[in-house]
C-alpha cells in the first residue's frame, strides 16, 4: 500500500511567483497546494510561508487576505512550518526595510541591512555554514552546501541559539533559523538544485511524521 503524501499549505497572498515553492515541494513527493483557504491551511500536515519583494508590502498583503490568524494558529499547532526569503523576513518582529511595518513576532528579533561594503541585493550562490548541523532540516547536506541568495536584508534574532545556519558575504550573515517547529530561510530552497531540493525533501519528511519537526 503506497503512503499517503503529506499535505503542504503554501500560503497564497497575491505577491511574486509563490508557485515555484509549491512544485519544487511536489517535486521531492509532498502534496503541496498554493492556496489562502482557511479550512484547508487548518488540515494540512505542514504550512509553508514564500515570500519575495518587499516586506513592508507583503506584510500588507498577507493581512489584506486575512492569512495573519492562520499563521499563527498554523505555528501554535507543532505542525512543521516553513518561512522563505521574504516569507523568513515576514517571521520576524519588524524589519529596517520598513519600519511602520509589524511583522509576524514568530521569530523574536528584527530583520537589518547587510552591512555596507559589498553589493546589495546579494544576488548569487553562496556556502552554508551549517550552524545547528543536526538539525533534521540540514539532514544530509554535508559540508559542502551552496543555495541561491536574493537579498538585502537578514534576520537577527534575539536568541542566537536560534540560528541554524549562515553564509559569508562581506561579513558573516545568518542564513537560516529554528525556533520550535518553524524552520525559515533567507535563501531560496526551490532554487538551490540538489541541496535546496534536499532540505525541501526534509521538510516533507517531517511533515509526513507523526511527530513533525522536532
């Protein structure tokens, strides 16, 4: 008898190309749907938050949609959650970007500027430096993990013991975060080839899990 996929809610508010986060998750065997349907974010397995764009304006749209409760309820429940670049950014209390913006308060802390002297966005690949290596989300990704970057911003969190991972690009940045069962990332997984699809894959592992995340 073949197993059942989890179901993933990738969490549809109207900002940028939500939709390649919701194939690549299909693509290593989740049942991930884009949707802003309250009943079924509510019933999946895990949720997933994307993001790209500017925070201020994605925060807006998130609300304009009424997604901020789900959210919420989605992190308070254990399931395993997912935030990405902006939708990571979006977890956090506020973010320098736009300061008459209240983000999501899930990852306490706020989202600066990289600091001056190189290029901003960061546009590229960049190495990991795996930080909670024995994370189940880094499961597998060695020492030797590059993703795809597009930002200009990074979380710091007002726990350090909550980052997960970073990378260097002028000065050490954080790059991935955990607290509890949300894991979020700067950088893109559905873009990062095969060590992006694996942490993606290591997310619907957990949410085929009957003890999620953690």
């Amino acid at each position: 008898m073949t197993e059942r996929a989890p179901v993933i809610a990738v969490l549809d508010y109207g900002i940028g190309n939500l939709r390649s986060a919701e194939k690549a998750l299909q693509h290593v065997g989740g049942h991930a749907t884009l949707t802003s349907d309250h009943g079924f974010i509510r019933d999946a397995d895990a949720v997933v938050l994307p993001g790209v764009g500017a925070f201020g304006a994605c925060m807006s749209a998130l609300r304009s949609v009424d997604l901020e409760a789900s959210v919420h309820e989605a992190v308070a429940s254990g399931r395993p959650f997912l935030g990405i670049c902006v939708g990571m950014q979006m977890l956090f209390d506020g973010s320098d970007e736009d300061v008459t913006a209240t983000g999501l308060g899930v990852l306490p802390g706020r989202v600066r500027w990289i600091p001056p002297g190189v290029k901003r966005p960061q546009m590229q690949w960049n190495q990991l430096h795996l930080v909670l290596a024995d994370d189940p989300m880094l499961a597998g990704l060695g020492d030797d993990a590059w993703m795809y970057f597009v930002h200009s911003l990074h979380g710091v969190p007002a726990d350090a013991g909550m980052i997960a991972a970073t990378c260097h690009y002028g000065s050490e940045l954080n790059a991935a975060f955990r607290n509890e069962n949300v894991f979020a990332t700067q950088f893109h997984p559905e873009k990062s080839g095969p060590s992006g699809l694996a942490l993606l894959a290591n997310f619907v592992r957990a949410a085929g899990s009957p003890q999620g995340a953690r």
